[in-house]
C-alpha cells in the first residue's frame, strides 16, 4: 500500500546530519529517500509538525524546525525524555529513520502578512518558530518589524544559539534573550520572558504575537500580552499534546470539538483559551 492510500506509513529517511544543540536537545537533520516522501514534503509550512520514527522503538510526533527554501532536510529538535526520543538520540549519521507528514495546519503566514511581529520563544518551544523567523526574514519586506523574545531556563538550554547573530543583526528586528537562572559563564539578561516581554512593552498596534513553550509560560505571555493591550485574534500559539496517530482518527489529543493534531497544531488564543487551564 502506497503511502497515498495508507497515511501511516512512514516514508524513508536517513540522518544526513545529527548535531547537539543545548543540553539534552539535538538537531536532526533527515533527507527522504523516496519519491513519495520528497513530493509530500516539497512545501510543508512553518508550524507543521511530522511522526519521525525509530525503527524497531515507535514514532513521535516533533515540530518540523527547517523551512524548504534554507535546506533540503527535514530538521527537527528532539529533547530526550523517554523511549523514541532516547532512541533517537542514539543514532548515528547514515542510520535510517521514517517521517510521516506533513501534518497540522500550520501558522497563518498570509494573514500575518503586513503586521508587526513578536515572537517569544521558550526552551525547545523555539524550535516551531524557528520557521517563522527564518521565513520572515527570507522575505522581510512583505513583514512589519519583528522582535524576538527568547528564553530559557538556563544558558545551556538556549535552541538555535548559532542563529542568534542573524537575528540580532536582521533588518528591522530587535532581538532579545533571558534565561531564568544565570550560570559562571552567563553575562547576558536574567529573567522570566514575561518580565523582558512588559519590560519592551511592544505595541499591539497592527502587531500579531506567537508564542510558544511550556503551557505555563504560553499562559503567562498571554495575560501579559493582553496587559499591554493585545487582543485574542493577535495572538498565536502552538500546541502539544499526547497523539497516536495525527490524522484525526484515535481521538487522543482532543481540546473540546477541536483536534490539536488536525485542527492545530497552531491556535489562535481565542480558541484555546477556556482550554488553557488544563494544560497547567
Ligand atoms: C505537535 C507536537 C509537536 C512537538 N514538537 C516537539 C519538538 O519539536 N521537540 C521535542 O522534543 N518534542 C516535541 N513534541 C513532544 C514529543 O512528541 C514527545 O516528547 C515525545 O512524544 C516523547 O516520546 P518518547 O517515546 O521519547 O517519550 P515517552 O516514553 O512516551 O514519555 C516520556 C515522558 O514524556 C511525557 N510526554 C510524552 N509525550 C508528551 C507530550 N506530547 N507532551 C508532554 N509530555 C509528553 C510522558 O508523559 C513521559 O513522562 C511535540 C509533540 C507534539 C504533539
């Protein structure tokens, strides 16, 4: 059965690259070997998501961190936290993995078009939003101007530190990052993100915010945001949750009517936000 008719199969990959980047977390970068799997994955959006397995352990589901116009691979960050994700991080350049996807909606890109734009990252939240930013700045001028907000709980846990002077030095963006607690070799901000993000106190003025992290700090950004006067519908966040299947059909990542597999991942704060609470 073809992938076309079977949307559990996996397609084909191997690890073209693997590569640390914070403590506990690593870069995989996958090239697919059939076909099938490059045409599926010719266009996939920022905030799409995919199954990678590990043959012979399962699969799990990861935000895809890459964007088709920086990279030929499919580039995901995988903290290591149980079965598939030790597994994963035991493996090698060269050894064969599956994707399955493209999957989730995505972030609006179009509508976010013509706004100003913060995004504020947290942890390995970053790695979705990595795709925002490299797209926004891949084509700046169809963008307002973008401040970035990331953060951490600690320096070694800061995503994407090799990128930091892109953005820092990026047309029209304001770059910033905390971490919760310093450490002997940090000299840089120490603070939660909310405390940086009312600190900045960005205007909501044509400005849309996306956010995404820990559900706490997701929750906390948005109370902020809206102190300083953001409305829900200029709000974003993405979401995770415990799936099995990411086509809409086992019923276990359900919020409300909604189905953060095929509904979401991305959400708009007014559509999750009586929902919020439960993922504290
Ligand atoms: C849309 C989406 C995007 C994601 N993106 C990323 C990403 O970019 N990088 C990344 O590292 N992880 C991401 N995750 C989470 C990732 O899927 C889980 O960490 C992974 O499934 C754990 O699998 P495991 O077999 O290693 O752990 P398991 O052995 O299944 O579990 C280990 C521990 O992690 C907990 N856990 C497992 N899955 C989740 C989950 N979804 N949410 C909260 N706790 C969980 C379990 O309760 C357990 O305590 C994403 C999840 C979703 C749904």
């Amino acid at each position: 059965m073809s992938p076309d008719t079977n949307p559990m199969r996996p397609y084909l990959g191997r690890l073209a690259g693997v590569k640390d980047l914070a403590t506990g977390i690593k870069l995989f970068q996958i090239e697919l070997l059939e076909d099938e799997g490059k045409a599926a994955f010719a266009d996939y959006k920022p905030g799409q998501f995919a199954f990678v397995s590990a043959f012979g352990a399962g699969e799990a589901p990861f935000g895809i961190t890459s964007t088709p116009a920086r990279t030929p691979y499919l580039e995901f960050a995988v903290n290591a936290l149980g079965h598939v994700t030790f597994t994963l991080h035991a493996l090698d350049e060269g050894d064969p993995v599956g994707v399955r996807g493209p999957l989730g909606n995505g972030f609006p890109m179009d509508r976010i078009k013509g706004h100003n734009v913060i995004i504020l990252g947290g942890g390995i939240g970053g790695a979705p939003l990595r795709p925002v930013i490299q797209t926004i700045l891949d084509h700046r001028e169809e963008y307002g101007h973008l401040t970035i907000l990331w953060a951490a709980r600690s320096p070694d846990l800061l995503v994407f530190r090799e990128e930091f002077d892109e953005w820092r030095t990026a047309w029209a963006t304001d770059f910033h990052v905390t971490v919760d607690r310093g450490d002997e070799t940090w000299t840089g901000r120490v603070g939660l993100i909310t405390q940086l993000l009312e600190e900045i106190s960005p205007s909501p003025e044509n400005a849309i915010a996306i956010t995404c992290g820990p559900p706490i700090m997701i929750h906390f950004v948005f109370l902020t945001l809206k102190k300083l006067g953001f409305a829900p519908e200029q709000m974003l966040t993405t979401l995770e949750a415990r799936m099995h299947c990411g086509i809409g059909k086992c019923g276990r990542c359900n919020l409300g009517e909604k189905f953060i597999c095929t509904d979401g991942p991305v959400f708009w704060q007014y559509e999750i936000a009586e929902f919020l609470e439960g993922f504290l």
